[in-house]
C-alpha cells in the first residue's frame, strides 16, 4: 500500500539533496571559474535546478499538508510549512538576484557578476536549511515523535 507520509518524507528529502548538492559542492566548485564560465555555468544550472526543487517543494509541502491533517501532527505542519515558505523566499528574494543574473551579457561577467553568484550561494543556503529542518520534522515526524 502506497505510505503518503513516507513520500513526504522523499519529495522532502529529494529536495534537500538537491539544495544541499549546490550549496556544499556545485557553487562552491563553480566559484573558481573565470567570471564568464561563472555566469554561464550558473545560468545552466539554474535552468536545470528550477523545475526539478519548485516541483519537489510543492510535492512534498503539499503531501505534507495532507498527513498532518490526517494524522492531526503539527510536526508535519511545521515541517510543510518550511518547505512551502521556499516558494516566497525564492521569488521575494532570490529571484530578483536571478533575474539580474540572467539578464547580464556574458561578456559583462565580472566583479557584479561574481559578487551575485556569491550573495546567490548564500541566499540558497537558506533553502538548504528550510530542506534540511523539514527533512528532520518529517522523520521526527514519521518516528512517533509528535
């Protein structure tokens, strides 16, 4: 039989991996590129990352939603919550930075450019962190714990 609470618990896992991938490997290791591979490599990144973590964060803030209010467990709720709150992090306060960066020539790559990347790198730390303490509701969660 199909577990709800246990695919929450992926979708938000598969969410946080992605999250956490970028912040601890992928930005870091494209930071030491030259300004215009910086900019090139992060737009690609970009491209491929956005349908794959909005996806994951709807599915698992969703699913979510719906085992708290069968099981009637605030953790999930919380847990839910942070995850959803990815959504307005990101279009309130990151995307602005995105659309910067995906509007900038990338012969204009430079010190602007790079100092974005990197204020990038720390606003998607924060997504990582909304993963990482949903990830630890939902197993609380999932555990008996609430």
């Amino acid at each position: 039989m199909f577990d709800v609470s246990i695919a929450t618990l992926v979708f938000a896992t598969l969410f946080t991996g992605a999250a956490l991938y970028i912040s601890l490997v992928e930005h870091p290791a494209r930071l030491g590129l030259a300004d215009g591979p910086l900019l090139a490599q992060w737009r690609l990144s970009y491209k491929r990352a956005l349908p794959i973590q909005s996806g994951l964060a709807i599915a698992g803030g969703v699913a979510g939603l719906i085992v708290g209010h069968m099981a009637a467990d605030g953790l999930w709720f919380a847990g839910s919550v942070l995850l959803l709150a990815n959504w307005p992090f990101t279009l309130l306060v990151i995307m602005p930075v995105n659309k910067r960066l995906m509007a900038m020539p990338e012969p204009e790559a430079g010190l602007e450019s790079r100092a974005m990347l990197i204020q990038w790198g720390k606003l998607h730390d924060i997504r990582s962190a909304l993963g990482a303490v949903t990830v630890l509701l939902f197993a609380w969660a999932l555990a008996g714990g609430g």
